[in-house]
C-alpha cells in the first residue's frame, strides 16, 4: 500500500509563516541578551550587535558570579521560591480537598468567603502591619507566609480534587482508611498533572516578585535577585550593585553587557523547568479551568 504525499494548502504555507514569524519575535529578544551579554563592551557601545556576538567574552559573568550581593541575591531568590513554593503546594492542597468534598458541611459557605478574598483585598498597609504585628519583618517568612494561598489556584486544584472519580474514595473507606489516609494515599498520588501545573505557577510568582522584598526587607543581604535586577534595570545602577563592575567599564565589559547577563541568569531557571512540566500543564490548567 503507497502511501500517497501530503499536500499542503495555501492556508497551511501561511500559517507556517505567520508561526514562524511569531517564534522569530517570541526568541530574538533572548538570542539578543545573549549575544550582547557576551560581547565586547566596545563593540556593544558603538551598536555593532546585531544577529551575532562581536569578539566574545565572558567578562560579564565572570564579574557577576564573583559579586557578592549579586551572588547573595540569587541564593535568596532559589531559598525563597523552593520554601515558598513548598508552603503554596501544602497549604492550598489541604483547603482545597475539603472544599471539594460534598460531605463537607457548609463548604459552599468557606468557598464563598475565601473568594470573596479574591476580589477584595484589605490593601498595603494593612498587610504590612499584619507582618509588622507577627515579627515577621526582615524574616525569610514575610517573603513566603502572606502568599500562601492563591485563592484562584486554589479553585483549580479544588475542581482537580472534583474530578476524580468517588468510587476511589468510597473503596479507600472501605478498607478502614480515613480522610487524612485517603488524601495523602488516593489523592495526592493522582493529582501530578495539577500539582505539577501549581509548581510552575507558584515558582514563576516567586521568581519574578519583587514587590514584597521591597516592603518588607530593609537588609540588603536578604534582597532576591529581582531587586538587583530592579535597581540594574530601571534605574540603570549596575556600578553600585557590582563592585567588580566599576573596575572593568569600558574596557571589554559596559553597563548593557551588565544587565542583559542578570536578566538573562534571572530567567534561566523557569526556562529550564518548564520543559519537564510541559507534559503535564495543559492536562493541569485546562481540567481546573473548564470544569469549575
């Protein structure tokens, strides 16, 4: 039997183009900060970067990596978002299971007032003097306590538990298991698709936050690295942030080489992590999406 060849449309030639255009946007800006951050500074001042890097080095990373706020910084950020992410899985897997049980009296009642919390937040100030109250300022637990819970993660995951079938359940109390069992046992072990979807949202939101750091910590040495990034990017303070930075300006490293190289350092690792989640976030997100 021959297989005949495919013949491919008008409609498929433009939708390839249309995708790969879209890619070319998506990727260039990276492959640019990459290219740039291993330039030649001079080249980089007189705008020669262009699809490729100019007389390559490595004097930026070399300068990152061997300073010490920078290096600090991003031991903070790895600690903060493994603990937080950690706290996040924990605490919003044990409110949802409840939730998510038709036995449990007066869920729909808890439900509403924990999405009521979605749409109406107390503000700064009181959340800051909540942390205030608690002794939690200047604390790894100001970073990674007021965030929890993240009320519509929690109606993902809550929906997930919903789904799976309740004859698991029934047979689990059957053979004398009880909640906790049944949760920790049963559910949990089926639940990798959402879990997995939670840790790369949670992990994404710690990653990239800044703004808790900057209104809760007033010691340098617990900043994460978005701080260092904030203060090299916004404000273009790379010389401050580096100490190895003020002696190598102008030579072969220049304050652009500086900040694509953090940036680029920053995203690295939920660019890696997303690959080994990929297979299961679609499954993940759109179960907690369409069956709410």
């Amino acid at each position: 039997m021959k297989l005949g060849k495919r013949k491919y449309s008008a409609f498929d030639l433009v939708n390839a183009l249309i995708m790969l255009v879209l890619i070319f946007i998506m990727l260039y800006p990276i492959y640019y900060m990459a290219i740039v951050s291993i330039s030649n500074g001079s080249s980089v001042a007189r705008g020669e970067i262009h699809f490729y890097p100019v007389r390559i080095t490595w004097k930026a990373y070399e300068v990152i990596f061997s300073d010490a706020p920078i290096v600090s910084a991003y031991r903070n950020t790895l600690i903060y978002t493994s603990l937080g992410v950690a706290i996040n899985l924990f605490m919003t897997s044990l409110c949802a299971y409840p939730l998510s049980r038709r036995e449990f009296y007066g869920r729909n009642l808890f439900s509403l007032f924990i999405v009521f919390t979605m749409f109406f937040d107390g503000g700064i100030i009181p959340r800051y003097l909540v942390v205030n109250g608690l002794g939690m300022l200047d604390t790894i637990w100001a970073i990674v306590v007021p965030t929890a819970i993240n009320v519509f993660y929690m109606v993902m995951m809550r929906t997930f538990f919903q789904a799976l079938p309740e004859a698991l359940h029934e047979s689990a109390h059957m053979d004398g298991a009880n909640d906790l069992t049944v949760f920790w046992r049963v559910v949990l072990p089926l639940s990798a698709p959402v879990m997995a979807t939670m840790t790369l949202f949670y992990a994404v939101s710690h990653w990239n936050s800044y703004f808790p750091a900057l209104i809760y910590l007033n010691d340098s040495h617990l900043y994460p690295i978005q701080i260092i990034l904030r203060n090299i990017v916004i404000q273009g303070d790379v010389a401050s942030q580096s100490t190895e930075a003020s002696g190598v300006m102008g030579t072969l490293v220049v304050d652009q080489n500086i900040k694509y190289a953090v940036v680029l350092i920053a995203i690295l690792p939920i660019l890696l992590l997303y690959p080994f989640l990929q297979k299961y976030f679609v499954k993940g997100s759109m179960v907690g999406s369409l069956k709410g």
